[in-house]
C-alpha cells in the first residue's frame, strides 16, 4: 500500500505512521553504530507547536510557535511572547508561521508566515536592544500559493549576509504545475535576496540567473519539492537542504560554500536520484548527498544543522538532521563533500520538526507537540 499524496504529511495527523515507523526504525542503518557519538536529549522548555528558531541578541535562542507567536529561550526558560502574529495566520495544511531569521549584527528581524489567504510572506522588523520595534514592520516579499501544501518557509542569512528563502512547489502532490523546473516561478527554489539594498529588496548582482530574461532573478537553486528547512554550516558555511519527498525518497542536499549558486536539484523530474514518474534526467542535476527510502522508516525529512557546538566533540562537523514520522535522530558524516557514514545517535525526539541552533553552536530539536530538547553529550 502507498498513499499516493501526503498534503499533510510535514505538519498533520499521521499518528498511526508515526507510531508504525518508530518501530521500524534503524532498520536499513548503515554499520556505522561504533562511531556514532553518544548523546542524550534534554527537555528545556515546551512550546506551542514550535517550528523553527534563530540564535538572537544577548545569548537567548528565539524560536517561532506556530500558531503565531514568538518567545526567547535562556536557562529560566521561555519568555512570554515577544511577537505575536496570530490574528494574521492559520495552521490549517502546513500553514503557519515557519521560520525566523536575524541578520548578523541583530539589526534587523525577518519572520516567514502564511497569511490568512494562503500566502506566503517574508516581514522585517528593525531589533534595537534586543527588542523588536514593532512599528517598523515592512513586508520584505510575497508569494502566493496555489495549495496549502509545501509552502517550505524556512529562512536564513547566509554566510554572505543575504537572505535566502525556500520555497515549496506549490503543493498538491507530484508537481502538477511542473514548478521545480520552471525558472519563471519562485515555487520551488530556494531564492537570495538582498534585504537592505532596495525597497522592497534588491537583487545580488551575481545571483545566476541575473542575465536569464526568462528566470526569475531572486532563485538561487531550483528543482526543489518542500525545502522544508536548510541551513548554512556556521564552520565551513556548505549549504544543507532537507527536501521532503513524494512517495519514495527522503533527501539532503548539499552545495559547498563556493557554489555560485544555479543547482538543479532535480524535482519534479527526480525524486532523490530516481526518476519520478517517468521523468527525465535534468543533464544538470545535483544529486542528494543523501537520500532514504521511506519503505523502512520515516515520511517527511527534517533538515537539520552540522554540529558546530563544544559539548559533543565527537559530533563536531556532522549533519544532524531526524525525519517527522520517524523522529530518531541522525547524523552524516561527510568527507569531501561525500557522505562516508550515517549515524543513528540513539534518541528519539518524537515528531522531530525542527532543528535550532543556539549562539554557541549547540543544537536543539523541535517537536511539533511543543518539545524542545538540546542536544547534550550522553
Ligand atoms: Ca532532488
């Protein structure tokens, strides 16, 4: 039996393949278990249905509630909300506020939500203080969606201070519109843009897809289903995305920090590295650095962070990254760019959505029941 789309699969009801899998997991794990770092996971504080956090001002880790709302995290715990959106968002499909971002001098303050029609939306606020200035609100860019699916939503400032943003495929199930290979549309991609340098925002100049009439200047790679979330490794500054899959293959990729951007990374004419339905390999395709079948274990990759933390120095330039149904938590370890082992660090964190990474470098795992755990040595 395959169920044949999976709208609700990132952020929905899927206890029974959640349970199902638990069981199974580990099942088709490499033999790399003697290398794998022991760790344990704390239980620091429980929010509301937490998907996404960003290491901010003063040492406080912020991390977004999903119904709206934002709250910063130190050794008391949770603050009270320091932004609330939630007459302005839903969480019906996988709607909802989805991630949160700083620019690198704490200035500025971007959050990425859905609005109440369905679309897609990146706001700033200045920070001054360490506090949002709510009255400085402007809405950096706007998409909309054609489905309440695959919205992606995660945002980050890159090592190069622009603003990256993915975006889904528009959601349904199977690329209907045929977006991840479209350079015309934001679907699909994830996008780089330059937040401070025009109204609403400027282009980089050397975006690679600038001197293309016919490709949206802002994508930075393309071929993409539900980039759910990415994230810069803060040693080296390589690019990981977790893009969910269809029906068959969970994946992680990744371009290296001299990438000039441009990757294809294959949907919907790939799913992982098969062809999906027939489809044709793009002669550019950028294959998974990492890919799984979901028949063992798992339906919805959770992109993670490489460990860039002092606690754990086994764990110290490894992906660690979980699944939504699966929740066990898992690390590459890659050498020139190759993955060379795939560790299952033994803890479960239960319907992993997330992951954050504080200002010093360790790593915390969000589940969507409200769970946030840091990521100690064992
Ligand atoms: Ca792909």
């Amino acid at each position: 039996m395959r169920v044949r789309t999976r709208s609700t699969a990132i952020i929905g009801t899927v206890c029974l393949v959640a349970s199902l899998a638990l069981t199974a997991a580990s099942a088709d794990e490499p033999a790399a278990a003697r290398q794998a770092p022991k760790v344990a996971l704390k239980n620091v504080a429980t929010a509301q249905n937490p998907t996404a956090g960003a290491a901010g001002p003063g040492g406080k880790l912020w991390i977004a509630e999903r119904p709206g709302t934002v709250r910063t995290l130190d050794s008391k715990g949770l603050s009270k909300p320091v932004l609330d959106i939630s007459a302005e968002t839903t969480t019906d499909g996988e709607r909802g506020l989805l991630g949160i971002a700083f620019d690198k001098k704490f200035a500025h303050f971007y959050i990425s939500f859905t609005n109440l029609e369905g679309t897609s939306k990146v706001d700033e606020f200045a920070v001054r203080n360490g506090k949002i200035q709510p009255q400085t609100r402007r809405t950096v860019i706007t998409q909309t969606q054609p489905y309440p699916n695959h919205n992606g939503g995660d945002i980050k400032i890159g090592p190069d201070g622009y603003l990256y943003i993915a975006l889904g495929d528009g959601g349904s199930g199977g690329d209907p519109h045929g977006n991840g290979q479209n350079l015309d549309t934001l679907l699909g991609k994830l996008l780089r843009i330059d937040p401070r340098g025009g109204k609403p925002y400027a282009i980089p100049p050397d975006n690679p897809f600038v001197n293309d009439p016919k490709a949206r200047d802002e994508i930075w790679a393309y071929g993409l289903r539900n980039p759910w979330r990415f994230s810069f490794d803060a040693g080296t500054g390589d690019l990981f995305i977790g893009d969910v899959g269809q029906n068959d293959w969970e994946e992680v990729d990744r371009a290296p920090a001299s990438s000039k951007g441009g990757e294809n990374y294959g949907w919907g004419q790939m799913e992982g590295t098969h062809p999906f339905r027939g489809g044709t390999e793009p002669a550019n395709h950028v294959p998974p650095v990492h890919e799984y079948d979901r028949t063992n274990f798992g339906c919805s990759v959770t992109g993670g962070y490489v460990y860039r933390g002092k606690a754990i120095p086994q764990l110290k330039g490894q992906y660690v990254f979980s699944d939504y149904c699966d929740g066990t938590v898992r690390s590459l370890q890659l050498k020139n760019g190759k993955v060379t082992a795939v560790n299952d660090l033994g803890v479960n964190g239960g319907e992993v959505i997330s992951f954050a990474q504080g200002g010093n470098g360790e790593l915390y795992v969000l589940a969507i029941g409200g769970s946030v755990f840091r990521i100690d040595p064992a």
